[in-house]
C-alpha cells in the first residue's frame, strides 16, 4: 500500500470516528436524525464529503440507517443509529409496510425487475423489454405526438402510471420521489456531486443510459455540483414503467 493511499484510510478511519462522536453530541447519545447532524456547523466545517463519511461509516460498522443514500431535504428525518457491540440494528423492522400491488403496479414490478436483474452498468434494452412485457404497447388507442424517441414512439396513454403505483414503484427507490413540472407528473432525483467534475461526469453516464435506452431525462445542473434529474414519458405526459424502469438504471451509476 502507498504511502498517500494509507494516509487517506487513516484520513477516513478519523473521520468516522469523529462521526459516531458527533452523532452522540447532536443527537441522544444513540442516534441522530440526518437533517440535524447536515446542518451542524462543525459538522460542515469537518467534514470534505459527509455522505461519503456515512457510507463508509455503515460498510464498517459503525452506524446504520435505513435505505441506501441520505440526501438533504429529502431524508432529514431518517434516524442514523449508532450500532453498539458490533450488532448491526434491523432497520427493516421500522419500516412500513408495501402497500398493496394494483394490478396497473404489475408493470412497474416487471419494470424493476428487468432493471435489477441487468449487470450493473450494462443499460441495453431494459425499457424495450417492458414495453415488450405490457400488453397495451401494440396498438395505442390514444394517439400521442408525433415527436418522440424510439422508446416512446410505442407507448400509449393507458401506460401512465397513477400515482399511488408510482409510490409503490419508488417506495424502494430513496433517491427518488414523485413530483410535478408544469402540472406533469414526474419523478425527481436531487445529489449533490463532490464538485463540479463529479457532477459532469455522473451527467454524462446519465446520458449514455439514456441513448442506450432510447429514453431521455431532464437533466439539470445548478450551484455547480447539484445534480436534478426529471423522468417522464414525454409523448404521453406521464410516468410510465420505463421511467421507472430507466430510474434503476440511474441509480446503478451514483
């Protein structure tokens, strides 16, 4: 191991240590919720990439919360558990519980399960595979614009997700929440990137998912390093199962 590669495992080794210190100074001695630990001033002045920290804190041990990523805003309520004597916590257990499939919610299911079963980083074909899956993709009884992409060019209006099923769809999903843009119903995704290179590049990897699916994101980048990414499917004004499906895929890059 070289030298500068050994000094930033000890760098990082200090800095969780640091956070189980400061979890147990802002919060009750065992837990803290994300939001207060973000907003704290020494927190911010510590620490280079606080989200990293809390990765890297949970792979080793130290804590554990529930889902994959904590984001701000989004996530300032979720409770990050100092774990005690090695025990990792069964966080699953304060979840809630699924709501029920309806069967429209069939299609997002088959959706990520086209994704998840993908290699990671390998995008070629899971929204044509969906569309092959739903029965509603051969003869669209609802017209649709004239302009769209080869995905959406075989999708009708009887895809369009409700919005209870687009929550049953991303209730697995924590980047991901239901929104509108312009009275349109979408899913957002908001990270915020080390700095702006880290930004670019994971808008890049974005976009190569996107020409390999045949299915295009919003994409936006603000405060240099904030990245926001809106799914729909724009020649039905909706979110369909390839938006979720694409979504997946997305989060296999972060």
């Amino acid at each position: 191991m070289s030298d500068s590669h050994q000094q930033l495992v000890e760098k990082s080794e200090k800095e969780m240590i640091q956070l189980v210190k400061d979890i147990k100074r802002i919060g009750d001695g065992k837990s803290v919720k994300f939001g207060a630990l973000f907003d704290d001033e020494e927190v911010q002045d510590f620490y280079e990439a606080l989200i990293g920290t809390l990765k890297g804190a949970r792979k080793k041990g130290y804590i554990d919360f529930p889902g994959h990523l904590l984001l701000k805003g989004q996530h300032d309520n979720v409770e990050i558990i100092i774990v005690e004597n090695g025990k990792s916590l069964n966080l699953a257990d304060t979840l809630p519980p699924p709501a029920p499939i309806s069967p429209t919610h069939e299609l997002a299911k088959s959706a990520l399960a086209a994704a998840s079963t993908k290699p990671q980083r390998s995008f070629l074909g899971v929204a044509s595979t969906v569309l092959a899956s739903s029965p509603k993709n051969s003869s669209p009884s609802t017209p649709v614009s004239k302009k769209k992409c080869p995905t959406c060019a075989n999708v009708s209006r009887e895809m369009i997700l409700s919005t209870s099923d687009i929550d049953n769809a991303i209730a697995s999903m924590p980047l991901w929440c239901r929104t509108t843009c312009n009275g349109i119903p979408v899913i957002r995704l908001s990270f915020r990137a080390k700095n702006f290179s880290a930004a670019m590049s994971l808008l890049n990897e974005i976009g190569e998912i996107a020409e390999a699916e045949g299915h295009h994101p919003d994409l936006h980048l603000t405060n240099y390093r904030d990245v926001g990414v809106l799914l729909y499917t724009h020649s039905v004004k909706g979110v369909t199962p390839i938006d979720i499906a694409v979504a997946k895929l997305i989060e296999q890059v972060l």
